[in-house]
C-alpha cells in the first residue's frame, strides 16, 4: 500500500435504496472524497445527508451500487472482510451487552476479534486507563451512566488495535463532561498513536476541532476542507447584538429568524450572534430589527461558514412559529410547577435528593446535568409516571401524588427516544394518541388537522414513523404532544443527535408556544440551547447545585482566568467544584445509572 496515499478515497461512490412500494432515495448521489493517514476528518451535514450509509459502506457492511470506494488500498466491495480484519467502527448504537459487566463486554469483543490472550494482557490495561473504566470492571453494563457506556463501547471498538477509526456520532446523547472526555480519548488516539479517524457528528463545535471536514447534504459533497476555510465564508457577516432591556435575547433571535436575508442567529450568552446574507433588499428590515440595540462586528467560526453553505444549498423556508388554537391565560408570575423537598429512592439508591424549584407560567425551564444526574427520573415524577418517595409535588394546581391522572390530563410529554409507533403511519400515529388522550369525533379531527398543518407533516402522512428523518420524528412527537392542548410540555432531551436546522426549527416553536402561555420544561445536553430558556437548574447526583437565569448561573461560574465563561463552562464549572467538595469531604456518590 503507498502509505502516501489517502486512508479512504471514495469517487462518484452512489448508494441508494429501495423499499417496497416506494419509490427509491438516493442516499449517495456521486460523491468524492478523501480521509488523510493520521488526522481526524469529520463528516457532518443535516439529518438524511448521508453520513451513516458512507460510514457503513466504508466498515463493508453496506455494497455500493456505482463508483469506487478504497479504505486502506482495498477495494472495500471486492474484499469486504480484509477491511473489516483491520479497521474499528463504532455505530450509533453500539451493541453492548448489558447483562454482561465491563469486563466481561471486553472479553467477548475480543473473542470475536480473534485477540490472543497475550495482547489482551497488554491492550486491556491500557484499554481501562484511557477509558477511566478501571474501577468499574465489574459492573453491570446496563448499570453504567450514558457517557460510561459510550467509553466502553470506544474500548471494545478498539481491543484489537485498528489502523482506521469509524465513530459514527459517538457523543450523541452525552453530556458536555462526557463528552469533554471521549474527545481527549479520541484526540489522544490521533497525536500520540497516529490514528486515522473519520467520525460524524451533530455537534459543529466538535467538527471545528478536527483537521479537515466533509459537509453532506442530500448525498452531496458541499465542501471538505480546513475548518477555518469554512469559517472564512462567513468573514465580515457575522455580528452581535445585544437585546434592549424590555427584550430577551430568545425574542431578538426570533425577530432576526423571521428576515429573509439572515442566514441565521442563535442565543449567545445573554446576546444573539447573527450572520447576515448578502442581499440588500432585506437589509432595511433588519436594520429596523436592531435599531436601537448595540450591535459589533465579530470573528466568524465553523458554525457560521457551515450555515452560509447549507443555506446556499438548501431551499430557505421560514422557521414556523407554532399557533396554539387557545393561548392559555393567567398570569406569569404563576407557579404551575412546585418541587418541595422531592426525594425519589430505588432501594438503597437514591436518584433524587431532596430537590426544590418552581417554573412559572409561560417559562422555558431546563433540567441541565450529566448522564444519571437524576433529570429524567424528576422529569418522570412530575409526570405522574413515578411515585415520589417523599416530598410535596403539584403541577397546574394538582397534587401529583394523590392526583396524578388528573395531573398528566393537563400536560404533555416528548420521551428521549420519541415514543412513537414505528410500524404505524404518520397519521395512524396521530390518530393512535388523539383516541389515547380522550378526543372524539370532529375535536379530534380539527386536532389532528391542526397537527398536520401546524408541524407541516401532510407530505409524510403516509409515510411509517421508523424510517422518517430525526426532524420528522421530533416533529411528529412534539405534534403528538400537544394534540390534547396541555398547559404543560415536558421535552427530555429532544434534540439529542438532531442536526442544526432541526434544533433551529425546534427551538423557534418552543419559544413560539412559551409566548402563548405554555409552559415549557426541557432537559438537553447542548449547552447552547440552556441560552434559549428563562431559568435553569444544574443537578448531579440527585442534587441541584444551582438554578437561576443563564445569565446569573454563567455570573456565578466567572473567575479571573474566564471572566465571561459560556454556559458549557459554567455547567462543567458547577458540577466539577460540587464533585470536588464532595470527595474532599469523603461524601461522594457512586457514579449513577
């Protein structure tokens, strides 16, 4: 092999597939690229780009249909099975074994890699140093944390040392300290060991890192480059605006969407950065947006550049603000949610710990933590799906615990897989949740039809809900969700592994909702979203270690070194100085399920 020569070459590679009695999606429509021996490439692009299906037919489980793909100077579709003999590939649903502990995960992965027992002596110490897995050997896969998974899922990809990595979004669904750690293991892998790695991922600061980039959109290569060359597209267009006292910045972000010729804008510790097109029609009404308002010129990022290609390739459709049909009333200094005291056991574990807070009326409230931090588990008490253990417990008036059907009557609920009939249609789900909630006759046919309408899903009525696009599909829950008109939506971690026009789309309807008097309570690991919501609250292990504005929990987290840290800071900030406190006293948790 000329080790010159790129770790992957792909030319005019085409994929596409067919289901029955449709017609066929071209998931790869001629593409070429390159992934360079050594460095760490990234693949990203908008859901259904066509990230997965190049990943697998690079890993030889999937036959292209035309063109040529060579992984480590093999033709991948004549020899399959010697690129598999030599390179590690990480799917997003890496398959763990749950029953079986940590250890016992490795040694299976390493039977069916045919590694002899002399380099497991060698390679599993390194294996559990790199991974922090050490003290966990024993432990129950399924018992692991979300973040813990992923590390040991990376190190049964890697007990047999590979010459190329494939990590398809391996840090989707993984809170920012996680995260923070599977990227110093990958990085690692790649300056100290000259690993060649391609990976994909939803997360643009992450692609930033890497040495080039590959941008797909529908099957189509739109560039791949430095990350820097994609930043400088944005050069002299991207800016940033500070919202007048009477405004949020989760208001300016909106008013700034709405202009034809903004390529885009996103909350931005307490301010909003927007990247401005080129056209100059539009340019009076954007002015008139920000008259007024401070505004300053400022450096542009990956984020930005990426957005400038997508935008130029993709059709621009107006972000649609959700219209409830009865904005519900009362005032917004009401406390429709109260936590007093909440405490949840699970035998001698305790998952809550005594937790307290209030959400008003119309609020964006954020459940923020790490993987096993308690979030989903209070998310499931508020509504009504877990019995507290003690503590006091009311939501839109009701007593949780003594009433909790009358409570869950009043809200909605969006789970972190998307609870939705995958055999069933995009209507028959619709249909399915409409009789679920009670609605009947010509109510529920106008709910059904303000769904489709509101979260514009009448071009995939037809279409089964397993094979929609991640957009669709959290369209298609959040539509559910609301078919009973509730006064409260809960959304646990609904963007995880969405890409950013979705997260856009998603978040413009739930700032759309909050402002017609719905009260909102999320949980998500992307910290830049916490920028969107009014108030949030930080947990680990059990505990809330502090709530407040974005602004008064960033304030909270400055120190001389970082006097204006990003919400990311500040969540690692609080939960790393909690943990530290914790072990210095000798009262530290066990890591959490």
């Amino acid at each position: 092999m000329n080790a010159a020569a790129p770790a992957l070459i792909a030319q005019q590679l085409c994929k596409q597939f067919r289901r029955k009695d449709e017609a066929a999606v071209q998931a790869l429509a001629g593409i070429s690229l390159e992934a360079r021996h050594g460095e760490l490439t990234a693949l990203v692009g908008p859901d259904g780009a066509g990230k997965t299906t190049l990943m697998r037919l690079a890993a030889g489980l999937l036959r292209a249909d035309d063109g040529s793909l060579t992984v480590l100077g093999v033709d991948v579709g004549s020899d399959p099975q010697q690129v598999q003999d030599r390179i590690g590939y990480m799917p997003q649903r890496f398959g763990l074994y749950e029953d079986l502990t940590v250890a016992e995960n490795l040694e299976l992965y390493a039977d069916l890699r045919g590694v002899s027992a002399a380099e497991r002596a060698k390679r599993y110490p390194a294996l559990m140093e790199m991974t922090a897995l050490g003290p966990f050997r024993t432990r129950l896969a399924g018992q692991l944390s979300g973040g813990m998974k992923q590390k040991l899922g990376l190190a049964c990809t890697l007990v047999r040392s590979p010459e190329l990595l494939l990590l398809d979004e391996p840090t989707v669904g993984v809170d920012p300290l996680s995260r923070r750690e599977l990227w110093e293991i990958v990085r690692g892998l790649v300056a100290d060991q000259g690993l060649t790695v391609l990976l994909s991922t939803a997360y643009l600061d992450e692609a930033e890192r890497c040495s080039r980039v590959i941008l797909l959109h529908q099957g189509k290569v739109l560039s791949q480059s430095a990350p820097p060359e994609v930043a400088g597209l944005a050069s002299g267009r991207c800016f940033v605006a500070t919202p007048s006292a009477q405004q949020s910045a989760r208001a300016l972000q909106a008013r700034l969407l709405d202009q034809a010729d903004i390529i885009d804008a996103v909350p931005d510790g307490g301010r909003v950065r927007f990247v401005r097109g080129t056209g100059a029609a539009a340019a009076g009404a954007i002015d008139d947006v920000l008259r007024g308002l401070a505004v300053e010129a400022v450096a542009p990022r990956f984020e930005d550049g990426f957005m400038m290609l997508l935008r130029a390739h993709a059709n621009r459709e107006p972000l649609q603000a959700v219209l409830v049909t009865r904005p519900i009333a009362g005032r917004p200094d009401d406390a429709v949610v109260q936590v007093q005291q909440l405490l949840k056991k699970f035998g001698a574990f305790t998952a809550v710990d005594r937790i307290s807070f209030e959400v008003r009326r119309g609020e964006i409230f954020a459940l923020l933590g790490p993987n096993g931090a308690g979030k989903t588990t209070t998310f499931r008490m508020l509504c009504g799906l877990l019995t507290p253990s003690a503590g006091q417990l009311r939501v839109a008036g009701a007593d949780v615990r003594s009433a909790p059907a009358s409570a869950r009557s009043r809200l909605g609920y969006v789970a972190q897989k998307f609870a939705l009939y995958g055999p069933l249609s995009v209507i028959e789900n619709l249909e399915f949740f409409a009789s679920a909630y009670g609605l009947r006759g010509q109510r529920r046919r106008e709910r059904i039809a303000w769904a489709t309408q509101q979260f514009e899903l009448a071009d995939q009525l037809r279409a089964m809900s397993a094979q929609l696009p991640g957009g669709y599909k959290q369209r298609l829950a959040m539509a559910a969700a609301l078919l009973h008109e509730p006064e409260i939506l809960f959304l646990d971690e609904p963007t995880s592994g969405a890409d950013p026009l979705a997260r856009r789309a998603f978040w413009r309807r739930i700032s759309a909702l909050a402002d017609q008097g719905v009260t909102i309570i999320v949980t998500t690991h992307f910290m830049q979203e916490a920028e969107y919501c009014d108030r949030v609250a930080i947990m680990d292990s059990g505990q809330v270690l502090s709530q407040g504005s974005p602004a008064e929990v960033r304030q909270r987290a400055s120190t001389l070194a970082r006097p204006e840290p990003s919400m990311e800071d500040a969540f690692i900030a609080v939960v790393e100085q909690a943990r530290s406190r914790a072990n210095a006293s000798g009262t530290a948790p066990p890591v959490a399920a």
